[in-house]
C-alpha cells in the first residue's frame, strides 16, 4: 500500500469521529480476554498481546482478526482493528472493522472506522452504504455533512466524490449542510455555476449563514475579485456582525491593493473585537503602506498597550516609522528593544544596520552585522543576503559575490542564498555559474518559481534558447500565476519570439499590477515595436519622472535614440 494511504488509515477514527460527535482511541484497548477459551486460543491471544506491546501491530493484528473471526467476538474485532490501524496495516484494518460492523452492526463507531479506511484506500463504493448509515442518524447528520468534503478531500476524481455527495444528499433537501457539501464538492470539481446554485439553496433554508457566504465569496474570487468585493459588501449591508465576512472582504481588498477600503474594514473590525492587537497590527501596517505615519504609529503602539504577544514586530514597524521621520535616535531606541535571542532580534539589526550604513557608511553597517554572534543557520543566511543586498546597491556588485560565494559553501543547502549568489554571478558576468545555480535550485526546490523565472528571463533577454526559455517561465507562471515580475517574463519571452500581441498583453496585466520601471521599459519597447510610438514614449516618461535613476530605463531610452 503507498505510504500516503498508511498514514491515512492510522489517523482514521480521530477526524471522522470528532465529526461525527464520538472520540475514538487510536491505540488499542487492553482487555481481558473471552471466558471459555481453549489453549490455543490463550495462546494466540496473548501472543497477539506481546506482539502488540513489541511493536509488531501487523502480527498482532492480523492474530486478533483470526480470534475474532473463530470467537465471532466483536471486542476482538474492535481490537484488531485499532491495532491495525496502529501499524498501518491497510488490509488488515479493513477486514477487521468490516468485520466489527457485522458483528455489533448498531455501533457507530465500527461503521466510522471502516467508512474512514475505505475512503482513505479509494473505495467510494464500498464506503458509500456506511456513509449513508452514518447521516441516517439524525442527531450528528448535520456535522457530517460539513465533515463529507475533508473526509472525501484526498480523492483524485473530483466529478465521482461530486456524485457520491449529491446521493448522499438526496434525501435531506431541507438540510442547509447537505447542500453546502454538494457547494463544497462541485467547486472541487469545477462546476462553479452547481457550486453557486448550491450555496444559494443552503442561504434560503438558513438565511445569514456566515460559513456559506464566506464560500460563496471564494467560489466568486475565482470568477472576479470584484463579483467577491460586491457579494460580502451586500452580505454585509444585511449582517453587519459577520466578522468573517468582513475579515475575508479585507484581505481581498488589500490583495486588490485597496488599501484605504481594507483599512476601513478592518478598523471595523477593531472595534467589533474589543480592540484585538492583531488586527491593530494589520492597520497599522495598511497605514504604513499608504504613508499614513501618524496612524499607523498610533496603531502600533495602540497595539503594544493592548498586550500584543509579538512585540518585537511592532517595536520593528515603529522603529521604520521612526526612520521615514528622518529620526534615527528614536528608531534605534525601538530596534534596541528586541533583545538578543527574541525571534525577531536579527531583523531588528537590520533595522539597526540600515540606520549605520546611512550615518557611518556601508562598511560600518556591514561591519555591525558581522558582529552578530550566537545565530542558527537560518539567522546567518538572512544577515548575509542582507549584506549582499546593501553592496549590490552600492554598485560593489563583486564584493557581493564575493561573500555569497563564501556563504554557498558554508551553508550549501539554503535556496534562498543560491538564488542570490545566482543573480550576483550574473552581475559580475558569470553566466555560466549563474545558469549552474539555478539549475541546482531548481533541484533542491522544485517549486521556487524565481528560480525558473530568473533562468528563463536570462535567456530570453540575451536572445538565446528561446524555447527553453518560454518552458522555464511558463513553469514559474503556473507555480506563482499573480507574480507581476513572471508576467513581465512571460511578455519578454513572447516579444524575443515575435509574438507582439501577446508580449503586450502579459506586459500590460503586469504593469497594471505594478509599475515597475523594468516592466515599464519592456512594454515601451513592445509599443514602439508595433508602430504605437506615442504610448511608447508616454509609458517612458512617466516612469523615468518617478525612476529616473534605473539603468534599464535609461538604455532603453537610448536604445531608440531618445
């Protein structure tokens, strides 16, 4: 049996029973054994004891199945089974439990055990008869219903668990869960318009259901993030004390990067719950990201006072507030307050370097980093990618590599060290080392999607492999589709490849997302190229008034004689 169907069957009855209202034990019960008994049947039995205390659960599983099978005991069925499950005997657990509700055919728990198993081994049939005895019973059918689609979550034929759900319900056209479960199961599969239609019903029969207007809204933010915006605003105009719902409006419209609309929620939010800090924390970081200083330091501290449990974070975010006040006094005194050994002890030292490197200069703020004792792994790779980053943007683009290439070897396993000595041998020419990392990264992590995206962006824009690059990219695409810098690939790849249309049309998606002054250099060129000269020119203007210092800009400017 594969081992991901193991591990299934041994943690079957905790999950279906929590459910289902009943706890069930995953070790075996210890029990006398059946009076009467012959010598033999002493002898198996405690054999299958031993056995069982030794570890050798699928001895000792399959030694109590026989007794039970001989004794037509449904205890020693129960007992085979759990010690079954124990071992991740699949078989054998299946016959035992399969064998436990035929022989006590009125307990529940038999009927949730083999039904968990069968699931877990792909056998919808089989468990389909035991599902139904299970929502036959009145008092835990609604519980299972909203139990169906994470029970039912591992099978790969979303249209047969669709189906199974949809029989399963059939016969509780009333019950709000059931139709959920069918809502559930049908978006698994794809089939968003039964999905919505489902949803529907379940709100009619329960009007102001949170849980089914919080999926509603997801089912819609695969539709469009506006549909999912209006829906939970109309959902909230009705139930204003959905919280939720409110908190899942927020984030969209943060996703969305409308951050005054996701601010005005959650400080919404703030005051249904009583002044929690972690939300307080969420606006005070909203506040930030819109340069609203005084808000979001009041938010911050606000925060603190309210008993916050990860100060460090806001100790940090004040200490950054601090620094776009040009007071640096004050930010350090906030940084100084995360103490050595407190999770976010280097990032505030970080803080602390920055505030160096622009009073006593790069080396100084590089020296102070390199000072920092006691530190794990995970610690040192972040001071070191921190290091790098601030002499990559000093130009001292060989010095970076220098100490990324001493760190690779000393901490050869990090991706994220990998990637930047990557990019740092492609800054000092080093094509051939830079196409080895991320190569090896790839490797090591196959779902990094910068790792293909660097790669295929590299080959696209030196005019080579163009094939191979369009694969790499469309891979980091698939892995991160709302990544603006993969789109901004993806329209590269396609303009090497003479494509323009759809060079423009990755380039706007985009540049609509960020306005990035490389994005914005690449679809200027894209413009020019198709004739439309005048946008071409607007799209480079704009962005050198706000970048006019970035040198891809600035050679693409020159590179059409402007």
């Amino acid at each position: 049996m594969p081992i991901r169907k193991k591990i299934a069957i041994a943690t079957a009855w905790t999950a279906i029973s929590l459910s289902m209202g009943h706890i069930a034990h995953a070790a075996p019960k210890v029990e006398s054994a059946p009076a009467a008994l012959t010598g033999e049947f002493v002898y198996k039995y405690l054999i299958g004891e031993i056995a069982g205390q030794r570890g050798q659960f699928d001895l000792a599983s399959a030694l109590f199945l026989d007794l039970a099978k001989t004794s037509q005991d449904s205890r020693l069925a129960e007992r085979a089974a759990r010690t079954a499950a124990m071992g991740n005997v699949g078989r054998t657990a299946i016959d035992a439990a399969n064998l436990w509700s035929q022989l006590d055919p009125g307990s529940t728990e038999a009927h949730q055990a083999l039904t968990q198993m069968l699931v877990n081994t792909g056998n919808l049939n089989e468990a389909k008869p035991h599902l139904k005895h299970l929502l036959a019973n009145e008092e835990g059918r609604a519980n299972g219903f909203m139990f169906l689609n994470t029970l039912l979550s591992r099978q790969q034929n979303k249209p047969a668990v669709l189906a199974l759900v949809q029989e399963l319900a059939r016969d509780y056209p009333h019950l709000p869960e059931a139709h959920f479960a069918i809502a559930h199961a049908a978006w698994n599969a794809g089939n968003i318009d039964l999905a919505l239609n489902e949803l529907h019903q379940a709100s009619t029969l329960r009007p102001g259901w949170e849980m089914a207007a919080l999926m509603q809204g997801q089912v819609l933010l695969g539709k469009s993030p506006a549909q999912a915006v209006d829906f939970y605003r109309g959902f909230l105009s009705e139930h204003a004390e959905a919280n939720e719902v409110r908190l899942a409006l927020a984030r969209i419209l943060a996703s969305q990067q409308q951050f005054d609309a996701a601010k005005d929620e959650f400080i919404k939010l703030i005051a249904a719950s009583n002044g929690n800090p972690e939300i307080m924390v969420v606006v005070g970081l909203l506040s930030l990201q819109a340069n609203e200083l005084p808000d979001a330091e009041k938010y911050f501290k606000e925060a603190l006072e309210k008993g916050l449990k990860d100060k460090g974070q806001a100790y940090i975010y004040l200490g950054q507030i601090a620094e776009k006040k040009q007071n640096d006094a004050e930010a350090l005194q906030w940084y100084d307050k995360v103490a050595p050994g407190e999770v976010r002890y280097v990032d505030a030292q970080l803080g602390v370097a920055n505030v160096i490197a622009r009073r006593d200069g790069i080396d100084a703020a590089i020296q102070s980093l390199e000072n920092l004792s006691d530190l794990t792994d995970a610690q040192r790779a972040t001071v070191i990618h921190a290091q790098a980053n601030v002499l990559t943007q000093a130009k001292r683009y060989q010095e970076a590599y220098t100490r990324l290439e001493g760190a690779i070897n000393t901490l050869p396993n990090s991706p994220d060290l990998i990637y930047d000595f990557a990019m740092a041998a492609e800054r000092v020419d080093k094509v051939d080392v830079m196409e080895r990392e991320l190569r090896k990264l790839i490797k090591i992590q196959p779902e990094f999607a910068q790792a293909y995206n660097a790669l295929g962006y590299s080959l696209a824009d030196r005019n080579t492999r163009l094939n191979e690059a369009k694969t790499l990219i469309e891979k980091a695409h698939a892995l991160s589709p709302d990544d603006h810098y993969i789109m901004d690939s993806m329209g590269w790849v396609y303009y090497r490849l003479g494509n323009l249309d759809k060079a423009l049309e990755y380039l706007n998606r985009a540049y609509t997302k960020q306005s990035d002054p490389e994005i914005a250099a690449h679809l200027g060129e894209v413009l020019w190229k198709k004739g439309r000269r005048n946008e071409a020119v607007k799209t480079w203007e704009a962005a050198l008034s706000a970048f006019p210092e970035n040198e891809v800009l600035i050679s693409t400017n020159k590179k059409f004689n402007r």
